[in-house]
C-alpha cells in the first residue's frame, strides 16, 4: 500500500510561502526603516522574527531579499485593472485612468519600494530594469495601445503615441508624486487628486482631440 504523501506536500508548501511570507514582511520593515545600506541580515531575522540560518535557507543575501520585495510591488501594481477598452471614449478613460494612475502611485507605504530602488539603482541595475518593464513601461504600452485604437477610430491625431502616453502620465504627477516620493508631503487626498488629473486631461485633449471638419 503506497502512502499518499499530497496532503504532506500541501502543508509543507504552506508552511514554506507563510515562511517567506514572513521573511520578507520583516525586511520590508527594515529596508523601510534603515534603508538599503543600513540594513543587515542580523536585523531582518530579528524583525522577522527567524533565525539568521532560517533566513539564509531562503535568501542568499539582501539583495536577493529586496529583489523579492521589488518583485512583489511590481506584481501588486501589476494587478491594478487599469480600464483600456478601447470601445471607450476618452473623455472617459482619461480622468478615470489618471486617478487611478496616481492613486496607486502615491497610496501611503507604496513609495518606501520606489524610494528604495531610486537609491540602489546604480549599483544594481538589474533590479531598477526591472521595475522599470515591470511597473512602468508596462503600464505606458498598454495606454499607448488604448491611444492608438482612439486614434484609429479618429478620436486623436498623434503622432507618437508612446511619446503622448509618458505626457499623460506626467501631467497627472504634477505637484503631487515628487512631493509625495520625497516625503514633502503626505498622500495626496482624492480630491487633490482630482484637479491636477482634470487639468492634465484638458492640456492633452487640447493638443491632441482630432480637430472636425
């Protein structure tokens, strides 16, 4: 008679992702506290709440830890359903997008992993590449698509639509993500939110609604 070992399997796959889980829930914590640099192995065991030997088990090193870290904000802002239909008018999905865009952008906590990938970038280039495809530029090629099927309908005349996308998204910033990135100032409420993101809409569809005969 063969033992069945999957429920064996399962819990130990469960106990190993609520390990990891842990492990970098703790990290978080330091490399949001002391930074990349001032962090150490020693400290995230301690706030993780393992042993240093545990922690290695799953991480060589911290930058293996933080490109963990780096890896996950990039797959939680990869889960906002931005709404790119392009049967949609952009009257609509510009303000709702822009919104959207900068809500995610500034939401209180989600800056540490920004903040902590401008100061490592140089060193580790990898990881700032990354988050670069993983974060921005994905966003920005898919809203260029939605530009482009609008501009095909004869909604727009773009030229450059990537080039129109990056606009865009850097209007809806104005006065808000610097300040907010380099802790001037706190998240931006809705309604601040609001006003820089209708001005930007109005600016872009100004250079770029197709004129009509």
């Amino acid at each position: 008679m063969v033992a069945d070992t999957s429920h064996t399997l399962d819990v130990v796959a469960d106990e190993d992702s609520s390990k990891r889980r842990q492990i970098l829930d703790g990290a978080r914590k330091v490399f949001l506290d002391l930074g990349f640099d001032g962090a150490s192995m020693g400290e995230i065991a301690r706030s993780a709440g393992v042993s240093k030997g545990t922690l290695y088990v799953y991480f060589a090193d911290k930058h293996r830890l933080f490109e963990a870290i780096v890896e996950e904000e990039s797959i939680e802002q990869g889960k906002t359903a931005f709404n790119f239909d392009p049967d949609r008018d952009v009257d609509i999905t510009l303000p709702e997008f822009g919104r959207a865009y900068i809500q995610v952008l500034c939401r209180p906590g989600g800056g540490s992993a920004i903040r902590t990938v401008m100061s490592i970038a140089e060193r580790m280039p990898d990881v700032g590449r990354r988050f670069y495809d993983n974060v921005l530029a994905r966003t920005v090629n898919r809203f260029a698509a939605y530009l482009e099927a609008r501009g095909r309908l004869g909604e727009l005349a773009i030229d450059d639509y990537e080039l129109a996308a990056w606009q865009f998204m850097q209007m809806c910033q104005a006065t808000l993500f610097q300040a907010f990135i380099f802790q001037a100032k706190p998240s931006p409420s809705p309604e601040q939110i609001a006003t820089v993101v209708d001005s930007a809409t109005r600016v872009f569809l100004t250079a770029y609604r197709a004129k009509r005969d």
